[in-house]
C-alpha cells in the first residue's frame, strides 16, 4: 500500500465546504462529488495533490500573467525532497480529519485545515487561495458593475419601448434628432415644464381634458426652442398645440414689443387664433393683438409707442402694409417665435399664394434667437425642401399619412349628370330634410352670388360669404353662423382653411375641388375635434379628370368607392397644375328660363322680388 492509498483511506468521510470555498474548487478544479455517501468525499481528496507531483500540469493551465510569483514558489518548493514534504504533510491532514470528527465538520474547523494544508506547503497555496479570493471579489465587483450597466440598458430600453408604443397609438411619426418625449397629460405638462397654473386652469375651462396627438409632441418640442415643421389632420387641435407652448415661453408680460408673430392667411383664421389665445391667456396678463386697419396700427404699434404688446396675430398682407411704411410702422426685432399657420397655403405661389411677403417677414424677423414653427393639415414637398434648408436642425411631426382627410368624417360621391343637376341635388336634400349647420362650397365669388339667389327662396336661413364683402359683413356672417341664426353658408375657399365651426353636420361641394388639397381642408370643416361628419361632393362629367386623385383620399380614409374610379387614368402633373390655377368653366347657376331673362321687363320683375345678399334679414345692405 503507498503513501497515497493510505491517505486516501484515512480522508474516508472528510469533507469540503463548497458553499464557503466554491471558487477556490473551481480554481483547483475540484468537482462536487456525485454521490451523498462518504465514498464521494474520497474522489474529492483524490483531485488534491499533496505529494505536488501534478504541479506541473496545474501550472500550465494557470495564467502566465497574473500566476507568475506563485510559479516561482511552486517551483522552489518542488525542488525540496519526496520524503521530506509527505512527512510534513502527513501530519497536517490529520488535523482536519480529527477537527471534522470532534466538531462535526463545523465550517470553522474546515476552515482551518483548509489554511493549514497551505502554511505546509511553506504558504503558498493559502497564498494563493486568498489572493484568488481577492481576485474573485473584484471580478464580481465588475460583474455588479456591468450589472449597474445593463440594468441602466434595460431601464432606458423599456422607456423607449413605452415611448414608441405612445407614439404608434397616436400615430405620430416624428423625424429629428434629440426629440424629447410626448406628454400624455396637462399636468405632465406642467410638472416638466414649469407651465403656468392659471394657464392649465384657462385649458380646463376650455373643455381640453387631455392632450391631442399633435399637442403631445408639437408642444414639448417647441417648449424646447426646437424649430418644427407639423402636420395633422384637420380638426386635431394644432391652434392649441402653438398657442399653448408660445404662452409658456413668454412666461410674462414685457415691454419689449412683439415677442411672438403669428401668421395666418385669411382675416377670418386669424381672428380665430387671436380668439384662442385671449381664452387661454386670461388672468395672465399677456398683451395679444390683432391687426384689424393699417392706419390705426401704424399709431398704435409705431416706433414712437411705449411697446406695451407681447403676441401680434395678423394675415401677410395687413403686415407688408406696416413694415412698407418709412420709418416701419410695426418693429419685429424682438420677436422669439415666429409660427406660420396653414404654410402650405402661405408658401403657394403666384397670385393665391404669399411666398413673396413670407420672405420680407421672415427677414423683418431680425433677432438671433427666432425660431420658427409651421403648421398645415396637408403636406407640400416645397415647404419641406424650404424648412430643411433654412430651418436648424429641424424636426418634422406627421399625424396618420400626410395628405389624408380625417377618418370622423363619412364621405361620399354622388353623379349628377349636368349642372343642373347640382341644383335639383341640393333641393331634394332640403325637402328630405337635412340637419343645419351645413357649409356649401363653390369655386368662384360669382356661383356663390349665384347659388344664394336660388336658394334664398326655398325656406331656408341662407347666408354667403367671400372675399368682396366688407370686413364687417363677412365678421357679422361668421358671427350669426356660430349662434345658428344661419342654417346654410355659400362660400368660396375663404372658409376652407383652419377655420373652427363648432357643430358642422354637412359640408356640400357644390363644385368640385380642383385638388385633393382643397379637397381635404373643405371637409375638414365637419368631423372636427372628434365629433362625427359627413361630407356630399357632387360631381359631372366634366370632373371625370379630377375625380381619381378625391377617390382615392376617400379610399384611403376608409370609405366606399367605386373601383372605376381609381381605375381612372392619372392626369400629368401639368395638367393638374392649370385645373388649379384655372378651375373648368361651368354653366351659369340659373333657374329662370333663357327667354325671361331677353325681356325687360322680366328683368326688371326680378330685380324686385330678388332679396340682396345677406339672406332674409338683409345682412349686406345693413352692415355695410
């Protein structure tokens, strides 16, 4: 029997704590024994190696860089003789067997056998069992680090997940860099942001209990002075998605001028807006105006006034008026936000469009610190090509697709053959019976006057409204609309754009849009801020070019269409392009035959019984 078989017996029933020295067996390379009986602990002592005769196949698989002086004395200590280090040995695993047997293998006892076995081996492998103990602690530490590291990960991961499913419910669909999150809440809002208590108080009263889509994302980026390009349906709140944020800013009343610029192209959206803001702006204190004549605003808002004026609403044209003036009648060196509303329709040009006086006020915007915000409810390429080259580090914010028509409103296309057709359209409607407020769009001035004076005698409370009546007769329709004094408006595309008619059941177009564009803002005047819509278009054969592109905006806001109409052939961009400047001749809105009209005294018969303009209670005449 050798030496080793002798030891091998004696360790019978011997065990190692791996709870305590787990990473000191994995360093050695003692494997957990198999079985529960004794006859498992015996394999155990048999991976020790007292004799150190496998000590240069343990010192191979160390690693050279961090086991270098633990060679060494592994090396001078196996240069000592056989014999002389199995004696010492020898007595030293007695000790741990007796302490096992006496204390019943407390940890505390193994503990110390375990430092004993390595003082015989003159220190080195207790040496080497607390330094890889130390070591073992620092790699753990690095693990609990990289822990740190991937819980942080995780956390920031989990919080963008939450943000991207936010913004795919809403169906936002933001481009930029540095985007901070949408808020989901007013209160949000005013916790981040430091908004104004009676601001939110103002936004309640309102009826607003929560954020629309494009306020939850329009409103922190520009609270974060970043320069937006947004597009959202109509209906989807975007007045308050600017107001909202430019009030923030301001925080107070200063006397420094004109600190916001608001921009909007027709005097009636521009009175809306200015209506708005005076709503969520009271008790606050904010000075907010609205150019109603050139010459009083010269007076009021000249270089020679005390500067008493914070928010300055108005259309391009009021405004080129005052700044043509020598020395210019308005100052706009301090303004900090320029926001240009419905910029599609702004940046048109040509004599519709207001690009030319867009570029004298941007440059009239003197102050380094501007930032610009536009707003539209359709998508033009130009206006992007624009921002992207003049804006800093612009964001973009998409509500649903562009160019979409909002899906509250039911839309539908009816054929009526000729033009007459439209007219006999319109008077079944009536004597079926039809839910007011309904808004009639026609494609010139001169078919609204038309339209009005055929319809005047069907019972009905009719008005019309375009842009050759008067500022204050126009302002007393709009007035007597929203009180419902009205039933039906005849109007032109003065109202297709941004304004906000509480409650509008039906939208008739009469004649048919000359683009999907306009197509889109005229129904948008129904099916706003979340109430349901319908909208009638009427269409003859003389539409037949036209009709693909509204088919399609239909088809894609869910309602039924016609397979022949997407079947249609696309017209060439050129051609759409002189539909739009130039809309398709129609015949005359008439009823009265052809050989009335060649007698004098028909003529004259009818100029007596015709009522003016302004429906039955003589808007027109009264007002002017």
């Amino acid at each position: 029997m050798d030496a080793f078989d002798l030891f091998r017996k004696l360790g019978a029933g011997a065990k190692f704590d791996f709870k305590r020295f787990g990473k000191d067996a994995e360093r050695f390379k003692v494997l957990r024994p198999q079985g529960k009986n004794g006859g498992g602990s015996g394999d155990l002592l048999a991976e020790i190696d007292y004799f150190g005769t496998g000590k240069r196949e343990e010192q191979s698989q160390l690693s050279k860089d961090t086991w270098e002086s633990e060679d060494e004395e592994i090396s001078d200590a196996k240069e000592e003789q056989t014999c002389y280090a199995g004696k010492r040995k020898r007595g030293v695993v007695e000790k741990p067997v007796k302490s096992t047997k006496k204390e019943s293998g407390t940890a505390e006892t193994q503990d110390a056998g375990a430092l004993d076995i390595g003082v015989q081996k003159g220190e080195t492998a207790s040496e080497g069992i607390r330094w890889m103990s130390s070591l073992d602690k620092k790699a753990e530490g690095i693990k609990n680090e990289g822990k740190g590291k991937m819980s942080q990960k995780r956390l920031k991961h989990l919080h963008q997940e939450k943000i991207n499913r936010i913004r795919h419910q809403n169906r936002i669909n933001v481009h930029g860099t540095d985007i901070p999150d949408p808020v989901s809440t007013f209160e949000e809002l005013q916790e981040e942001y430091r908004l104004d208590p009676r601001i939110v108080q103002n936004i309640r009263a309102a009826g607003f209990q929560t954020p629309t889509p494009i306020q939850m994302q329009a409103v922190p980026l520009m609270l974060h002075r970043r320069e937006i390009l947004a597009c959202a349906p109509t209906g989807s709140g975007k007045t308050m998605a600017f107001c909202l944020p430019l009030l923030a800013h301001l925080r107070q009343p200063v006397n420094k001028g004109f600190r916001a610029l608001i921009i909007s192209p027709t005097r009636e959206l521009a009175s809306q807006t200015h209506r708005e803001l005076l709503k969520l702006s009271e008790g606050v204190g904010f000075r907010i105006h609205i150019i109603d004549k050139g010459s009083d605003a010269a007076k009021k808002f000249g270089p020679k006034s005390a500067k008493k004026f914070d928010i300055l609403v108005t259309t391009p044209n009021r405004l080129i008026y005052l700044l043509k003036q020598d020395p210019p009648a308005v100052d706009l060196s301090s303004v900090e936000w320029l926001v240009v509303d419905e910029s599609d329709k702004l940046f048109e040009d040509g004599k519709k469009g207001f690009r030319d006086q867009l570029a004298t006020i941007f440059l009239a915007c003197s102050s380094p610190h501007v930032r610009r915000a536009l707003f539209s409810a359709t998508f033009a390429l130009d206006v992007e090509q624009w921002c992207r080259l003049n804006l800093d580090n612009l964001v973009s914010i998409n509500i649903g697709q562009r160019n979409t028509a909002a899906d509250t409103v039911e839309q539908e296309l009816l054929f009526v053959g000729t033009e007459n057709g439209k007219l006999l359209a319109v008077r079944d409607l009536i004597k079926k019976g039809f839910m007011p407020p309904v808004l009639v769009f026609v494609q010139s001035i001169e078919r609204a006057r038309e339209l009005f004076h055929e319809l005047v005698y069907e019972g009905i409370n009719v008005d019309v409204i375009h842009a050759d009546r008067t500022q204050q007769q126009r302002d007393n329709v709009v007035s007597s609309f929203r009180s419902g004094k009205i039933w039906v408006l005849i109007c032109t595309a003065l109202l297709a754009r941004g304004i906000d008619f509480k409650g509008v059941n039906l939208v008739i177009n009469y004649d048919f849009p000359t683009s999907a564009v306009d197509y889109i803002h005229r129904i948008g005047r129904t099916g706003r801020a979340g109430h349901k819509g319908r909208a009638l278009t009427f269409f003859t054969e003389d539409d037949k070019p036209l009709l693909r592109s509204i088919a399609n905006v239909i088809k894609l806001a869910g309602c039924p269409v016609p397979d022949y109409m997407i079947g249609f052939k696309k017209i060439h961009s050129k051609v759409k392009r002189q539909l739009q400047k130039k809309p398709p001749r129609r015949n005359t809105i008439r009823t009265t035959p052809r050989f009335l009209l060649k007698k004098g005294h028909g003529k004259s018969k009818r100029n007596k019984g015709k009522p003016s303009e302004g429906g039955q209670t003589g808007t027109e005449n009264t007002t002017g």
